[in-house]
C-alpha cells in the first residue's frame, strides 16, 4: 500500500461515523445553525460610536504679557476621570432628554424606537421608583383615545406586590394616575398597532451608561482621547457621546476659569480704588499749579520725586502680595477644601505646592462622586491634602516674613527721601507731595490695568482647553454579535456535535458499522457482501424465468464463486451449515439464494433443511408448507409397545417360517402317502394356531414365547393323531429353538427404524415449484416451549447425522439452516461434521461482540472451512468498501 493510498484510507475511516450517522450529524448541524439564526435574531445589537479628542496645554501668563512657551501641565488622568465621572455622565443623559423608552414588536421580538415613536410620555411626578419596573402597552383606539394596560412581571409575582394593574381607555393630553406616577401621553403622529413603553430609572441609566462609556489614550505619552461608548441604538450612541464632550468642555472652562474670575474680581476692586484716587491726585495737582502759579521743580527734587515714586509703588506691589498670602493662609486655616490662586506670586515652591494641592482637591471630588468620606481612597487622598496644606502653610508663613522685611526696608528708604523734601520751601514741598501722591497712583493704576489685562489673557486661553479631532461617528454595522463569527461557531458546533455523536455511538454500540470492523474482530475469511435488498428483488430468483437476470442471483454467484476458490483444496463440499448470532440476520436469505445459485450450475440435486425451529423461514421464502418436516423425522421414535409388536411379529415371522420349512422338507422326502396327507392337512391349521398363541402373548418373552409355541405346536400334532408325530415334534422344536437363539431384537429394531427413517425423510422432502433440481426440508411445526430443549436435542443426536448420511446418497449439496450460534451452543458440533460453515452477519443488528467470540470459539476448537458472509451493506458502506 503506498503513502497516497494510506492516506485515503485514514481518511475514509476518519469519516465513517460521520457518513454512517449522516442523518444525525445533518440534524445536529441543521439544529445549531438554526438555533445560531435563532439567537442572532432575538439577541439585542450592539453599535460603538467613536470620538477622540485633544486635551490641550493652556499657556500661563506672566507679569509682561503671555508666554505661550511655558505651558501648565496636565494631568490625563485625571482628565479621563473627569469625562467618566457619573456628575459628566448624568449631564450628558438630561441632555439627551431620555427618561422613557419605547419599543415595538416586529415578529415575536421587542424593538426600541428612538426618536420616532408616534406618542410622547411626559413624566409629570413619580411617587414610588416601583414605577421603573413596570411596561405599559399602548394601542390606539381612536384618533383622540387610546388603550393602555399593564400586567404584573413574573418578578413581582414571586415578590408578592399586588394591586397594581392598569387597563383602561383613556385620552391624550389628559394626566393619568398610574399610582406610582402621574404622566400624560401625547401623540406626534397617527399610528396603528400596539407599542411598549416603560419609565427609566435615572440612576440605572447611568450605571448603564458608565458601563458602556470607555475612556483611553490612544497610546502611553499622547494627550488624545479615544471615548467610545456602547448603545442597541446607533444614533443614541453617537449623541451621547456629543453631549459628553459638550459637557466635559463647559465644565473643564468653568472649573479652569473660576480661579482666573477670582483674580478678576481682586484686581477690579483694587483698580477702582486706585482709579478714584488717581483722579483726585490729578485734580488736586492741577488745582495747586493755577493757585500758585507753579511750573516746575528743581531738578534734584525731581530725581528724588522719581526715585521715591519707585519705591512708593514697590511698597504698594509688596502690600499687595502680602494681602494675598494674608487670603491663602486665612483660606487655608478656614477648612473649606477650596482651590486656591495665588495672583501672580512667582515663588516656585509654593506655585507647586499649591498646584499639587489643587490636583488633589479635584481628585477627592472626584472620588467622592462615587465614594464617601469614609472610604479608603478618599481617606488616603485627605492625608495627602493635609500633608501638602502644611508645607503651604509654612512657605505662605516664610514669604510673609520675607516680604514684611522687605516692606520695613522699603519703608525706611522712603522716610529718608521725605525727610530730604521736609527741607524744601513750603509751596515746593506741597508741590512734591501732591505730585508724589499722583505718580504713585498713576503707577499703581497702570500696575493693576497690566494685571487685569493678563488674567483676562489667562481667561481666553483656558477656554481652549480641549480640540476635538474626530466627532462622534454614526455606526452602521453593530459589534456584537458577531454575525459571521456566531453563524461560524454554529457551523463549528454542529459538527463537532455531529462528529461526537457518530463517534460516540460507534464507542459505546455493539453493533457492525463497517466491514473492515468483521476484518479486524474475526480471521476467517470474508466469502460474501450482500448490499441491502428489497423484497422484490429477493423474490425475483424464486422465478427462474427472472432468476438468471436478478440482482440477488448475481451477488450469490459471486459467494458461490468465492466458496469454490476458498476451498478448493478440499473435498467437493457437500454439506454447508450457515448460522448467525440470533434471528432476522439473513440465514434463510442467504440459504435459499445459495441453494438457487448452486442449481443454476449443477444437474445434482439440492436440499435445503430447516433447522431453525425457532424462527422456520425456509418454507415461507419458497412459499411451501411446514406441516410436516425435520423435526417429526427426527423427533420420530419407536416407543416399547411397537418394539414389541416388530419383536413378535418378527420372531412370529421367524418361527413360523422355521415350521413351514420343516414340513415342507417333510412333505419332500416321506414316501409315506398318508404321512404327506397329515402334513399338508396340519400345515395352514398349525401356522395359524402359532399365530393366535402370538396374539395372546402381548407381555411374553422369548423363553415364554418358546415354550408356548411348543405347547401349541405338541397339542396340535397330538390332537390331529398324525403318524411319527414324536419324531416331527422333535424336528419342528428344533427348528423353533434355532430361530429364538439366531433372532437379534436391536439388529430388527434397527433395520425396521431405518425402514421407516428413510419413508419419513422421504416423505418430508418437498419439491421446490418450478426448480428442477432444488429440493427442500422444512423445519415443521414445534412447539414453542419446547423450540430450545428441541435445538439442542436434535443438534446433538444420532439421528440428525443419520438423516445427514441419508441424504448425501441423493443430493450433491446439503444447505442446512442452523439456530444462531450462541443461543444454540451444539451449532458448533453441527459445524464440525459440515465441509463449510458460514455465519451471516447483518449490519447494524449482529453486535460485534459475537463476532469476537465467534472468531475466538472456531478457533479454540479448530474449526476449518469457516467464512462469513456480511449481510444488509448499506450502499454507502458498500462503495467505502470497494473504494
């Protein structure tokens, strides 16, 4: 066998359990394909809607005007935290404006309608949330009326909550007491058919909503977002994810711009101050120039105005910041967990303090969205802040000392540029004053305009915040299921199914599937496959004007051919036994078409004999009749009466014969006219006399028998007075001592049974119609309790061998039907006085057990010329086989 051929066969018996249970693998396949369409039907779509935004860097502001190269930094994080908060979420749901859903059954299955029902349900109060668990079901009665009823869930029932049950008729635009809640319906359109609408639960839906909400960068170091959220409706989802951004953006830019505002709302106040004092410096300096007429000042007084005007406005700049810090230490000592600004104080320590502080203060409101204060992470967050708040403390404690130096230090250089101009004339004293006052102011006011100008810089900038770079996409294709993947397990898992179940039952059946299965169980040969068979096929070789074209005749020449080559070194084989393992597997089938296919090629006679008592067929296949057959040849015994009756009449015979001898001889020889006149005149008297005596002892034996034969026969010859009477007496009892002492009672019972076995096996032979040479032996009629006793009694006697030898004399082949196997175990002794025995074998009903034991039990006794025959191949085994 070459690789290729090696490789076909591992592959054809691969796929014998598959194409032997090709209806059960074709159900199991049907089944998980439709139960796969089935489940893609009713199970609920899934859409993702996609968007990504940009979280951009807002540049911060210095004293000189914006540097857009120093940037504040961003924590994405916490940013995603942000946008998956249920604050975020809940906002982004008000504006989608979704607190009922609708829905409509479109064949056996409920579908949401979004945004197209032909009504509205406007929720006007909900006084229990026992409301959620209910669905109402609305049916237009008319165009200004309409149907609405309720059933309690199978939840409820099992809870026990009774009394709620709505089905009534009511109007549109009317208020409708539902018990837990008052709505009013309105309808947008007209509509027919009948629609489900429930009231939703708002925070369900957003558990709902953060379940299906991912947030995440698009890879480790970027600042872009990719937000994806998971919805049964396409457009929702792609609306939700909208509103998010939107939501996110407004309340990013408010959280961003409250600080700034605060600093806008410090500077204000300041500038209207120094503002007001500005212009009263102004008007007070113009006011002295007219009144006294002066122009100018001496230029040594101006350099020190100048220089005074510098410090007057670094003492102003370092009041100041010391308010500021006097506000962050006092905000900070107030426990109130508010951000803080620091207004344009550049100390790098305290701005990263105070930016930690901050970041830690957004994550704890963003932890106690979802936690409380008890919880550990809020706790530990809490630790943080405190932690952090001191160090604030302590540099806010350390910048108040340094600036209150440096507000002393400044001080004292401007008392000792005062006490220069306390030395001026009055008028150019008061000169300098007034002008002193209006530098300094000027200086101040174009301080806080500079600042004003920054912060409202800042403000812009922080409104730009977040860049969205894909807006929300528009799903068309759902995610799940995954139709083609599904609709692939289903395939998959059908024929895996499919597979296991052949495999399985081919495991675990002991039953013939296959032939190679008989080749691998038992050595003896195969000598025929017999494919399955209609009735009208297997009657048509009962015809012999159909028999040489018939299907049937065709396969069993070829078993015919087959048992000739097998056994062609042996002796013309004569007598061929077939069995099986139990009944209905194809004995009398293969018996019958055998016995045909032997007479199509022979002039000899065959006999077919009917051992099969249990199940006889022979007669119904050649449609004969079973009145009389084997078993009343075989079950045919003389009983001691009629042993009796052939001993007397034999020995009667015997006796009688021996007389007539005597007297015949004496009649022959004597001279004597009146002694031959006795004779002939005694002989028919005595022959009958010995003849009553017989009748008359029924119970005698041979001795009684004797003596009182001699009796008759002395009385007789007495009474008559015939000559020499002594002397023939004498000559006659010899005759009757040597017929008793030469007569053999099992030598005349023997030659008497046969006499009668040969009419009885004669007499049961019947004559197959219209088959010149075929011949056959019903099994005849037995009684069913008594089938079993019979088999084995009949199998194992004498007298079926007889009968076996009786018939050899007459026919060429002897095709015997025998009982199956195993239920019948002297089967086997009929196997070994056959030439060739045969078990038929018949897919899917002989176990494959017996083949095993068959095999094994013909091989511990030796048996030769054994073969099976393989019966009822379907056409797919068939072509597997051959192939």
């Amino acid at each position: 066998m070459n690789k290729y051929t090696k490789n076909e066969n591992e592959i054809r018996d691969f796929i014998k359990p598959v194409s032997t249970h090709r209806k059960a693998f074709l159900f199991f396949l049907s089944l998980f394909v439709f139960l796969t369409v089935v489940y893609l039907y009713f199970s609920e779509k899934v859409y993702v809607s996609e968007a990504k935004i940009e979280i951009v860097s807002t540049p911060s502001v210095k004293e000189e005007g914006v540097s857009v190269n120093e940037e504040q930094k961003i924590n994405i994080d916490t940013e995603i935290d942000k946008i998956q908060s249920r604050k975020v979420v809940s906002q982004a749901l008000e504006k989608l404006g979704e607190d009922v859903r609708y829905y409509k059954k479109v064949f056996l299955k409920e579908v949401e309608v979004y945004k197209d029902a032909p009504f509205k349900v406007k929720v006007l109060s909900v006084k229990s949330p026992e409301i959620y668990s209910f669905k109402f079901e609305l049916t237009p009665v008319s165009s200004d009326s309409f149907q609405l009823k309720t059933e309690e869930s199978l939840l409820e029932k099992i809870k026990g909550k009774k009394g709620f049950y709505v089905n009534g008729k009511f109007r549109y635009n009317q208020p409708i007491d539902l018990k837990f809640a008052t709505v009013e319906i309105e309808k947008t359109k007209d509509f027919s058919g009948t629609y489900t609408f429930e009231l939703v639960n708002k925070e369900d839906l957003i558990d709902q909503a953060l379940g299906n909400l991912d947030v995440n960068k698009t890879s480790k170091y970027s600042t872009v977002l990719e937000i994806t959220y998971r919805d049964n409706i396409p457009l929702r989802a792609k609306e939700f994810i909208d509103n998010l951004i939107l939501v996110y953006v407004e309340d990013s830019a408010k959280g961003r711009t409250k600080d700034i505002k605060q600093k806008l709302k410090f500077i204000n106040s300041q500038l209207k101050i120094v503002s007001k004092n500005l212009k009263n410096s102004e008007v007070n300096l113009e006011t002295f120039k007219k009144r006294n007429n002066i122009i100018d000042i001496s230029s040594e007084a101006k350099v020190t105005i100048q220089k005074l005007s510098e410090f007057d406005k670094e003492y102003a700049k370092l009041r100041i910041e010391k308010k500021i810090l006097d506000f962050v230490y006092n905000q900070l000592l107030s426990q109130n967990d508010k951000t803080i600004n620091l207004y344009g104080i550049k100390d790098p320590v305290l701005v990263s303090l105070v930016e930690e502080y901050n970041r830690l203060l957004t994550k704890k409101k963003a932890l106690l969205v979802d936690y409380t204060e008890y919880h550990p992470d809020v706790e530990k967050v809490n630790a943080e802040i405190e932690r952090v708040k001191k160090g604030i403390l302590k540099s806010v404690s350390n910048l108040k000392s340094e600036v209150e130096e440096r507000l002393a230090g400044t001080k004292a250089v401007i008392s000792r540029y005062e006490s220069f101009l306390r030395g001026l004339p009055e008028k150019e004293k008061e000169y300098i004053r007034i002008k002193r006052n209006y530098a300094i102011n000027e200086k101040i006011y174009s301080y806080l305009v500079q600042k004003k100008l920054e912060t409202s810089l800042a403000e812009i900038s922080a409104l730009a915040g977040v860049r969205i770079i894909d807006e929300a996409s528009l799903p068309k294709v759902p995610v799940k299921p995954k139709t083609n993947f599904i609709l692939l397990l289903g395939v998959l898992m059908g024929f895996m199914f499919g597979t296991a179940y052949g495999y399985v039952r081919d495991m675990f059946e002991d039953k013939l599937k296959y032939i190679d299965e008989v080749e691998r169980l038992i050595s003896v040969p195969v000598v025929g496959i017999i494919p399955h068979l209609k009735k009208k096929e297997i009657e048509e070789a009962i015809d012999l004007t159909k028999a040489k074209d018939a299907k049937v005749l065709k396969i069993f020449r070829i078993i015919r051919a087959n048992l000739q080559l097998l056994f062609r070194n042996h002796k013309r084989p004569q007598v061929i036994t077939i069995t099986s393992s139990e009944n209905d597997e194809g004995k009398t089938t293969v018996s019958a078409n055998l016995g045909i296919a032997f007479e199509l090629v022979t002039d000899e006679k065959i006999v077919i004999v009917d051992l099969n008592f249990r199940n006889p067929k022979i007669h119904k296949f050649f449609k004969l009749s079973n009145e009389s057959g084997i078993f009343d040849v075989l079950n045919k015994d003389i009983d001691k009466s009629l042993e009796r009756l052939i001993e007397r009449n034999v020995l009667e015979k015997n006796i009688t014969t021996a007389v007539e001898s005597i007297l015949e001889k004496e009649e022959k020889q004597s001279k004597d006219f009146a002694y031959i006149s006795d004779i002939k005149g005694i002989k028919d008297i005595l022959v009958k006399q010995i003849s009553k005596r017989f009748k008359k002892l029924e119970d005698a034996n041979l001795e009684e028998i004797e003596k009182a034969v001699k009796e008759e026969v002395r009385e007789i010859l007495y009474e008559v007075e015939i000559t020499n009477a002594d002397k023939l007496i004498r000559k006659i009892e010899s005759a009757i001592d040597k017929s008793v002492r030469h007569f053999s009672k099992e030598k005349v019972i023997s030659v008497e049974k046969e006499k009668i076995y040969k009419n009885l096996i004669k007499n049961s032979i019947k004559k197959v119609p219209s088959h010149e040479n075929l011949y056959v032996i019903t099994a005849g009629l037995v009684e069913k309790e008594n089938v079993l006793f019979s088999e084995k009694l009949v199998l194992s006697s004498k007298k079926l061998r007889d009968v076996i030898k009786e018939l050899k004399k007459e026919f060429k082949y002897i095709i015997i039907t025998a009982p199956p196997a195993f239920s019948v175990p002297e089967v086997f002794m009929l196997m070994e006085e056959s030439d060739i025995s045969l078990a038929v074998l018949r897919m899917e009903k002989t176990r494959k057990s017996f083949v095993y034991e068959f095999g094994k039990k013909v091989s511990d006794l030796g048996l030769k010329n054994v073969g099976v025959v393989v019966n009822d191949v379907k056409e797919k085994i068939l072509n597997g086989s051959l192939g």
